[in-house]
C-alpha cells in the first residue's frame, strides 16, 4: 500500500501564472497565482477563482482551489482512506483481522498495519509513514539512507507492531493458515479443537531446577541426551508472536490436548534491549539498555495487555505462566507509562470472557504489585489460580 494518492490537475499546471510581490525582484516571493482571461474561459471548471482587475485594466482570476476536471485528483483520495481506516479498526472488534506486509507499506498503509493489530511483515518490505528521501529534504541533509532503516523488521519487530516476522510469501501465508487454525470460525463459534498427537495423559518431564525456562515449560526441551522433556501443552504447538519486543515476557498462542490457548510466560533472564540511534540526531547513538528477568517494564507490560486483548477477541482460554517479582517503578519508567500498562492488564483480566487461569511454576515466585493485576478477584467468574508446591507467592 503506497498511501493516499494526490494527482495534478494537468490543465492548470500548464497555464497558471505567478503574482509577484515585486515582478522584478521575484526572490522577495509571490502573493497568488492566477489564471488571464482567456485561461480562466477554457478551464474554469477545473478551479475556483475570483476576479482580480490591476490598475493597469488587466484581468487577473487569483485560484482560489485547483479542482481539476479528472475525478479523485484531491481529498477524495484522503476522504477514502479515512473510511478504510475507520472500517478497519471497527473490523478488529468485530471479528478477526490481519494484516500481510508483502510490499512496501506509507502512509496509511501503515496505519492500517497497525489498525488491524495483528500484521506479519516479510523481512525486506518496510511500514513506514514518509519515505526517507521526503525526510532528507525536510531535515535539509541527508540523514536516512533507506526505507528499511526508518521501519524494517528491526524497528518494527521490537516496537510491538509487528507480531511475526516471514522471509517470503510462502512462509507469511504458511503463518497466516496456522495462525487461523487456532481461531474459531467465526465470532462466538466453537475453537477448533484437533486431535492431539501429543498424550494428554503424559507427564511434564520439563522440571525446572534453580530457574524456570519458559518456552522449555510451554512446549518441552531436548536433553543432552537428545531426549525430549515434553512441557505444559502439545509438542511443536507453540507459536510465538512478538519475539522481538519486550522480550522479558514471553507470548504466544498454543494447543492443550488439541485445544487453541493463548500463553504468557516470564523470562527469568536478564535480557539486553536494543535502543537504536536516530541518524536525525547526530549525538545519537546505539545503545543496549539491560532488563532484568521477572520484573515488568513499560514494554513488556504493555505486551502482556496486548496480548490478553489479542487472545480475548479470537476467543481464547488464557494461561498466565506467573513468575513476576514486581513492577519496575523507576522515574524513567514512570516517565513511560508503567502505570498506565499495568492498569491496561488489569482491565483486560476484567474484561476476559473465556477462562483464565494463574499458575506459578516451580521454582517461581509472585510479588506485591505484580500479584495484585492479576489476582482471581479481578474477574472471579473467569480467573482460577494455583500454584507448584515449591512456589513462593
């Protein structure tokens, strides 16, 4: 999607006249610009103009608006992707949207990438609202060299919009089919439940020792042996989204003896962010910004709400892996909305309206604030809690 389209109305760009301030110095600039007599009678319909009578006796009609006599050359264009825009948004709570990024996508393409929330972007097609050479002429330098600097996948993977990234087309569609093998078919209907290959009388053998690994405990592990310790849901069920963003929290959607879950889990792990320099700020630079595991940070508690409205709209049973000792309550993080994303995740349990459930793992542990947002309380209809004998909570 290129954007809106703004086209040139032909007939006037090839006889519209300039009015000096001062028709011999023009770099002092201009007043108007006008059609003569003769023009205006061949082409008003193209414009709106008033009369203008110089001194001199000379007719000028000062263009008020360029209409142009072809359909769609103005604000149509942009009146058109308003009502996109508005019956997008609107589809999103309606039933189930995504978006496919196979091309580059301005403007309000973009927008509706991120209207539609869900969106996977193919790793050498970029989101973004102007193109960077609009931008060097606008800074007055060249500062950006490409597209794919100002919204490829390394901007918008670890920004939240983006939820998978795809090397091609075929792999994007491939996601796009299994992604709606976890949905229901349509709003309100019944999930589709599979026939698990995976036992659902087998045991967890994925027992965490000093610290719980989260996808080993959402979906099994290989020991050094070569034998794998089978997790909390089906093998191979798992798939991740937002892996490159706020990466203390770990999101995704997976199938419990063949029943579509949504999942989110901790990192234990301290995890480095990567803060990318602005070329537009030459005192800018790149900068890796250590996140401590367990703790929610602006990013990843605005994840973990997302992912609750997420998994909400495609009707999903909710499986909260607990292991948070808390909220990280610094000026900076104040700065940048924590409270508003914890309160975001507090209304999105509230709202949940299939089953939730709370477990905290073994050798995992639920603290303070981060217990409160997402005690069964919240929603007592839909929440249940438990918790490993060994857990500290």
């Amino acid at each position: 999607n290129s954007g809106a389209r703004i086209g040139i109305a032909d007939e006037v760009k090839s006889c519209f006249r300039v009015g000096w301030t001062d028709d011999s110095s023009p770099e002092r600039g201009f007043g108007y610009i006008y059609l003569t007599d003769e023009d205006h009678d061949r082409i008003s319909s193209s414009v709106i103009a008033h009369k203008m009578q110089l001194d001199s006796g000379e007719i000028r009609w000062v263009i008020d608006s360029v209409v142009g006599k072809e359909d769609g050359l103005g604000v149509e264009n942009l009146h058109g992707s308003a009502a996109i825009a508005s019956a997008y948004s609107r589809a999103y709570e309606e039933t189930f949207t995504l978006t496919f990024v196979t091309g580059r996508t301005v403007g309000i393409g973009a927008y509706l990438a991120r209207l539609g929330i869900r969106c996977i972007q193919r790793n050498d097609q970029p989101i973004i609202l102007t193109g960077f050479s609009a931008l060097n002429k606008l800074l007055g330098r060249e500062v950006y060299s490409s597209h794919m600097q100002l919204g490829g996948p390394k901007i918008m993977a670890t920004n939240g919009v983006v939820h998978l990234t795809v090397p091609d087309d075929l792999e994007g569609v491939s996601n796009i089919l299994r992604w709606l093998s976890y949905v229901p078919a349509n709003i309100g209907g019944p999930l589709p439940i599979t026939k698990s290959l995976d036992p659902i009388d087998r045991p967890v053998a994925y027992i965490p020792e000093n610290t719980c690994d989260p996808r080993a405990a959402i979906s099994g592990i290989d020991d050094s042996q070569g034998k794998w310790l089978g997790g909390m849901f089906d093998k191979d069920s798992f798939v991740e989204t937002f892996e490159g963003w706020a990466k203390t929290v770990v999101t995704g959607r997976a199938k419990l003896g063949g029943i579509p879950v949504g999942v989110i889990a901790v990192e234990t792990q301290t995890m480095m962010q990567l803060v990318p320099a602005d070329p537009g700020q030459p005192d800018s630079h790149e900068r890796s910004v250590p996140r401590a595991g367990q703790v929610w940070f602006p990013d990843s508690a605005t994840k973990t709400a997302q992912a609750m409205l997420d998994f909400n709209r495609e009707g999903l049973p909710l499986f909260i892996l607990a292991n948070w000792r808390g909220f990280s309550g610094g000026q900076r993080d104040l700065f940048e909305g924590i409270l508003q994303a914890g309160s975001t995740i507090v209304e999105n349990l509230r709202t949940y309206n299939q089953p939730a459930f709370v477990y905290i793992p073994k050798a995992a542990e639920l603290r303070g604030g981060a217990w409160v947002v997402i005690d069964s309380k919240i929603n007592p209809d839909r929440i249940e809690c438990y918790a490993e004998r060994t857990a500290k909570g």
